[in-house]
C-alpha cells in the first residue's frame, strides 16, 4: 500500500531528525534559544533513545583531578576521594589520542571544538538532569588500598544510557519540545538552495515538517546489513549490531541527495567483541552487558586455536573498538577469550550476566574440549607457546604485573606478541568467552564545518541543515578512544541546536 499524505502540514522553528543524546542536546539546546522544536524518533516510545539508550555511559572529556571530576559526580563521599586517584586529562592528552588512533586522519578543528568543550558539555547536561558517576567498577583498579583511574576516563553517566535518556527525554519534556514517535524522517525539503523542512512516515501517512532550520542527528548505517556490505566491506551482513535497530542510513542518504559531501572513513566503523551468542540487535534488557571487553587480561584464540591480535596492546578504550573488525575476519566470525585464576577476579560486571557464552574447567584439555568448533589440539600448543613467552620475557626481566597502567609485562619469540599485562594461562579453574563482532556505530557520513552546518560538494555550508552525533563524518578513522561517541554528539549536538534557533529566529 502506497504513502499517504496528511492534509496538515507540522510548522517548528527547528525539526530534528532523531532520537539519542545528539538529538535531545541539539534539541534541548535550540529550545533555550527560544525555538519551538520538533524531534522526530523513528523508534516507537518504549525503544526511544537511539544508540545512546545502549551506551554504558562512559564520558571522554579533559579533566584537572578530583575538582573537576566533582562539577559533575557530586556524591563522592570524603572517604571515596582521600582513597581515589583520578589522574588527569588534559586538552593535549585528549588530542594526542585521536591523532594517534585515527593515525592523524581526524579533522583538527572539529576535534579542537570537541575536547574544548567537553567537560562545558557535561556540566550543561547536568544542568538538564543528567546525573553522573565515578565507574569505579569498570575504570578503576585498587592498588595497596586505593582505587586509581586508568584510560583517561573517570566520569560515566548514572544509570549508563538508560540514565541519560531518561534525563534528556524528561528534560525536554519539562521544556516543552514535542516528541513524535514512529516518525521516520525520509527526505528533506529544499526551496531556493536552502533548507525549509523535512518528511516524515509516520502510520503509514507521509507528514511535512516545515522548519528554517533542520538538524539530522539520526545515527549512522551501521543497522542497515546492505549498507554495511556495499562499505565496510564482504562479511560485514553477517556482524551483529550492538543498539538500535534503527540506523538506517537515512540521513546521510537524504543530505546526499541535496547535494551534502560525502565525508570520513565510510569503510570503517567502531566495532567490538560482542557475545557469540547475542541477538542480531540490541537488546534493553541487557544493554551495553554484552560487550565482553576485560580481554588485556585474557588470552584470545579463534577457532583454529590460534592468536590474532596483540590483547595487551593498549589499554582498552583504545583498542576495543578496532578488535570487533578483527574477529569479524576470523574462521566463523567467532573467537574465545581465556583466563585463568590469577586474572578472573580483574573481569568487568559484563562477565557476570546470565546471557553469556561461557564454558568453565579444571583443566586445560577440559575447556578446549567444551569450546564449541575449537581445535583443541592446536589451541593447547599456543597456549603453551604463549605460556613459554611469557616465562622467557620473565626470566630476562620480571616486570610486575599491574592493570593500572601499561606495564611492560610482555611476551618474547612469538607472533603476534602480547604487550602488557601478559601472565601464564596455568592455574584453574579456566574460564572461555565466546564473542563475536558487534558493530556499534559507522565512521563514514556527511562533512560538517565548527558551527555544525552540512557542507555541499563545494564545501560551502547548505543553509538551514545542520548535523550532530554518528553521521557525522571526520572524527573517526580505523579506531576510537572509548567514551568520545557521547561526547562528540553532545558537543555538536548542542553547537547545531544553538545555531539551528539562531538562524530560525533571525529577523
């Protein structure tokens, strides 16, 4: 049956396209400027939120220790603070990592504008109702009696991304913005050279938003498995997506089409082990939990029971988003992570859930023998080889093993070695994850200037679109800082919604 057309046209100051954090700050943030605004979620009301909904919540943003930590993560008891080491993370640290993981490809003043306001974002969001903590349990190891801060991250959203939505849906409800849900935005509406609306499908009907100002912040292709195929590559239909259902390519496609560029890495994507056996989709009554990112700990093997990666290459925020691609290209789309006793207790809360792919024993031969498609026999020859790695790295010099910082303690003669944190696999009971890829967000998308305006094919802005959150491209090449997505998307978010009411207020 063919669309059909409501008689009344919808008429906003500014319309955004989407439904996660980028979404809710840019519409949050168009609001304080007077705008009447519109937010068009294409997920019904009990699935709202995007990919942030799925989001543990962890934050990357500068920070000068415990002080600035408290502007936002107000309840840290006396005790909690004389017994913490936050560390610090400057603009400089902040910068130096996306150069290095985007190997320099990151576009300088986005990323300038980004960290520059990253922890301002933060704290404005708080001022809406967004609560924060410190993730002492997933970012925090305790060393001679004190917990100490690794990665550059200390702050983390309350509730993870359930907690955010929650707050920026109250928040934007209290501030009087209409939420149409189901409304999937379709194509945009462009008189002139300039933007003045878009279209939504919403039960069946197509609706008109007319607007001055338009804000597409409706997430990436990573949901849509034929996108996925035609840039990421052979393979990628066969990953699993860690949120939303929802991502579907739309906005990008529809900014195209009007004669936005291209911009960013459209062959790439963040991308993660992921439970073997999860769903195709995300799951809410699970969230973020099957991610299974303790690894630097583990020993990793896939189905022919050999390494591939070097786990203790860096910490995790910094490497876990390039490893999903890694498994991805293994026998079977499929890997196992195995600790032994000396290391289970270093596992995050996600190891604990009931949905897991776990098998446990008291021996080596055992585990191999209930790791489902595993080669048993070469996967005890590389734990040996791995185990006589390490022990040969020891005996030239022993360095401790510490999970708060890089420590050197690394493998020698094998390949791919292991960097850090590399203990033998020799102590029971043992313990095997099953994981697989899950893709979480795509890295290639639309060009956007520091005022979030879309850039056209000459590089000139298109009057009227602005942008914000996972089709954003430009940030993100080949890997990922953990905890920069929500930042990133509240950052721009906020700057389109300012700039979005500007415009739409304008005289």
């Amino acid at each position: 049956m063919g669309q059909r057309s409501d008689a009344v046209e919808q008429l906003f100051d500014v319309v955004v396209a989407g439904g996660g954090n980028a979404a809710l700050c840019a519409a949050l943030a168009a609001s304080e400027g007077g705008a009447r605004v519109a937010v068009l979620e294409a997920a019904p009301e009990s699935q709202r939120g995007g990919n942030s909904r799925y989001t543990g919540g962890i934050v990357r943003m500068i920070f000068n220790g415990a002080g600035d930590v408290t502007t936002l993560v107000d309840d840290l008891s006396e005790a909690e603070l004389a017994n913490t080491d936050f560390g610090s993370y400057t603009s400089g640290d902040f910068f130096d990592d996306m150069g290095r993981l985007t190997r320099y490809r990151c576009d300088p003043d986005l990323t300038e504008v980004m960290i520059d306001h990253s922890l301002e974002v933060y704290q404005w969001m708080k001022g809406h109702g967004v609560r924060f903590a410190a993730p002492y349990n997933r970012q925090a190891f305790r060393v001679d009696g004190k917990f100490k801060f690794w990665g550059g991250i200390a702050v983390e959203t309350a509730g993870g991304g359930e907690g955010l939505m929650g707050s920026l849906y109250a928040a934007a409800e209290k501030a009087g913005i209409e939420i149409h849900y189901g409304a999937r935005a379709s194509s945009l509406i462009a008189e002139g050279g300039r933007v003045t609306g878009l279209r939504a499908v919403r039960g069946g009907n197509e609706v008109s938003f007319s607007a001055p100002a338009v804000v597409l912040a409706c997430g990436g292709f990573e949901s849509n498995a034929e996108m996925r195929t035609r840039y990421l590559g052979p393979g990628w239909d066969l990953a699993k997506v860690r949120g939303t259902r929802y991502n579907m390519g739309a906005g990008i496609r529809m900014a195209l089409k009007i004669g936005a560029i291209p911009h960013g890495q459209w062959s790439g994507c963040h991308a993660v082990g992921w439970d073997l056996n999860a769903p195709d989709f995300g799951d809410l009554t699970v969230g973020d939990a099957f991610q299974k990112h303790s690894y630097p700990f583990s020993v990793m093997v896939n189905a022919e029971g050999r390494r591939f990666v070097d786990e203790g290459a860096d910490f995790r925020n910094f490497t876990y988003a390039r490893y999903g691609r890694a498994i991805l290209e293994q026998p079977g789309q499929a890997a196992w992570q195995i600790f032994d006793a000396k290391t289970l207790h270093l596992q995050r809360d996600e190891y604990k859930i009931r949905r897991v792919t776990k098998v446990r024993a008291d021996t080596l031969e055992e585990l191999a023998a209930r790791m489902e498609d595993m080669d048993a026999g070469q996967f005890l020859r590389t734990i040996a080889e791995y185990n006589a790695a390490v022990e040969k790295a020891a005996a030239e010099n022993d360095v401790p093993f510490n999970p708060n910082i890089k420590d050197g303690r690394g493998t020698q003669g094998i390949d791919p070695p292991k960097s850090n944190w590399a203990v033998t696999i020799d102590e029971p009971p043992f313990e095997a994850y099953g994981t697989t890829c899950g893709v979480t967000f795509t890295f290639g998308g639309l060009k956007i200037n520091t005022r979030s305006e879309v850039l056209d094919t000459e590089e000139h802005p298109i009057p009227g679109l602005y942008a914000a959150g996972e089709l954003v491209g430009g940030l993100f090449y080949f890997n990922y800082p953990g905890g920069t997505g929500l930042t990133s998307g509240a950052v721009f978010g906020r700057i389109a919604g300012v700039e979005a009411a500007k415009l739409a207020k304008a005289p």
